[in-house]
C-alpha cells in the first residue's frame, strides 16, 4: 500500500513537471489584459503576508493557467494540481482504505500549492468540505485557487479577475506567437488587425487556430511581409471547418461554398443574409472581417443585417435564430 501512495503522489509530482514545461515564461506573451495580475500574484507569492489565500478567476482559455505557471516555473517548493487529479488521487486513496490526510499531510511540506480548475468540486460536497478544511489548516502556506466563476467556493482572503483580452491584446498575442514560431513571418498591420479580429477573445483557441493557420499556409520563403490577400487564401479554409460555421450551414441547410457564392436566387441569399447576420451578431465578427473572408462588399454586409434587423421584429423568427447557438 506504501508503495501504491508513494507512486500516487510521483505521479502528480511528474505532472507538475509536465505542466511547468507546458506553460512557462518563454512563451507566456505579457500585454496589458495581464500586466497588472501578473505583478499583483508575483508579490503575493514571493510576500511574508498574512493573506495567504487567492483566487483567481476569469473566462475560460484566457491564460489564467498559464500566467500562474509562467510565475512558478523557476520554483523549486510548489506544487501544481489540477483539481480533477485531486478528485482521481481522493478515490485512489479510498480504494486503498487509506487515510487521505497522509497526502494532505505531504501537501503541508510545499510553500505554495495551485489547484487549478476548482469549480470541478462544486457538485462533491465531501471533496468539496475536505478541500475546505485543508485550506482552513494550511497555516502560512500561499494557495491559490483558479476558476471561472466569481463565486469562489471558499473563503479566499484576496479574490482577482483576468479580464478578458483587447483587440490590442490580441494583436500583440498574435504577433509574438507568429514571431516565436518563426521569425520570418511577418504581417503586415492590416493583416494583423485582420487576423486579430476574426480569432476571439479565447487564449488557448487563439493559439490553436494560429497553429492550424501555419500547417496550411506553410514556412515563408520571403521576407515580404504577409497581407489579408494571403491569409485569406488559407483562412476561408479555416473558417468553413469552423464548428459554429458549420452549425450555421448545417441547420440552413447550404454548403460554406453557397457563402461565397455569387448566387442570387432569392432562396440562397436569404440564407446567406441570416449567416451573415450571425456571423456578425453571435461570432463578433467585423463587417470588414465577414466582407474579406465571404468575398463581399461592405455595403452588401450592411444590407445583408439590415434585412435581418427587419425580419427579426417577428418572434417566431426571432425565436428560430435564437435556436443556432
């Protein structure tokens, strides 16, 4: 049984490796969204401070994970757990009929400890009223906590929020993630505003679709900067494999190609009206971003909204395009 606990607590030691290796400052991008957090939580964590206990909350895949592990990975005396390991490692313990406070007690021998994705006890309540307890009797050791809600579960001595990234915020994200990657690519600032506008506001997403975008567009072989017309190309490919796009196409019943089409049969083009207004109301796309990326217009955009704005004034079509998303 000795045997099996030891091998339960190197196991989350070696995913505290991995997730250091994962998420450090060399490719963690500072701009104004985290700038303020990100020196507010180091002091905390290098501070003498009785207020030992903060919780960290914002939307989903906006870099709160991320930010913590760029701060500790040079930390030789914390430990990372994702809260869903926690879960796992409480049943492990209860199949071995072991006292779950032997890793409690080992959790004591860190000075910081993180457990991330806290909101996944909510539904625990015995998982939920141990984690509280170990909180309450952690004595001096720093915790943080990171969620999604501003409804901490527990009583947090300093609560703060990652905000949700700018327009400027992406910009720079974007830049320094394409630079890292490879420092021939380069945007011009149309492309880059471009490119910004289109990806939202979701971090770990950002990332994904730009990885995405380099597998398809493939190494430069100049130094000419890239423009919309390039990314173009490759983003409308992007853009139809998109899941909410496909929704939309699946649920009118067209193809992503009816899209971009110059088909002006009043059945496409009043499908292609409602896309176009989703599109804009429920993606956030800019008319400018929607005009590139359908081969449209600017005024057939606004034309295309303003259609819908009209019809929307009935509740039962209301009501149907209320059912996209």
């Amino acid at each position: 049984m000795n045997n099996k606990s030891e091998y339960l607590k190197n196991e989350l030691i070696q995913k505290h490796r991995s997730f250091i290796q994962k998420n450090n400052p060399s490719n963690f991008f500072i701009c104004s969204q985290n700038l303020e957090i990100s020196n507010y939580i180091k002091i905390f964590i290098n501070s003498e401070s009785n207020n030992n206990t903060l919780y960290l909350y914002g939307n989903d895949g906006i870099g709160k994970t991320h930010l913590i592990g760029s701060l500790i990975s040079e930390k030789s005396d914390c430990l990372y757990i994702d809260t869903s390991d926690f879960i796992n490692t409480y049943y492990e313990y209860q199949k071995l009929e072991k006292d779950f406070s032997e890793l409690t007690n080992w959790f004591l021998t860190f000075n910081l400890i993180i457990f991330d994705s806290i909101d996944l006890i909510k539904d625990k309540p015995n998982i939920k009223q141990l984690l509280e307890t170990y909180i309450k009797n952690s004595g001096k050791q720093k915790i943080i906590s990171i969620g999604i809600n501003n409804s901490q579960p527990y009583e947090f001595k300093i609560i703060k929020q990652l905000p949700d990234p700018n327009i400027n915020d992406l910009q720079i994200i974007t830049s320094k993630f394409l630079s890292s990657y490879n420092s021939n690519i380069r945007l011009t600032k149309a492309a880059l505003n471009y490119l910004s506008s289109i990806l939202g506001n979701n971090i770990q997403t950002i990332v994904n679709k730009l990885i995405n975008w380099l597998v398809i567009f493939g190494n430069p072989n100049s130094l000419t900067p890239i423009g919309i017309e390039d990314l173009n190309k490759t983003l409308k490919i992007d853009l139809h494999n998109h899941k909410q796009v496909q929704e939309i196409c699946k649920k009118l019943n067209i193809n992503a190609k009816d899209l971009i089409s110059k088909t002006r049969t009043q059945k496409i083009v009043f499908k292609r009206d409602i896309a176009i207004y989703l599109l804009k109301k429920k993606l956030l796309l800019t008319h400018e971003t929607i005009g590139i990326l359908l081969n449209k217009k600017h005024s057939t955009i606004s034309h295309s909204i303003k259609k819908i704005e009209e019809k929307i004034k009935d509740p039962i079509f209301k009501q149907y395009l209320e059912t996209f998303f």
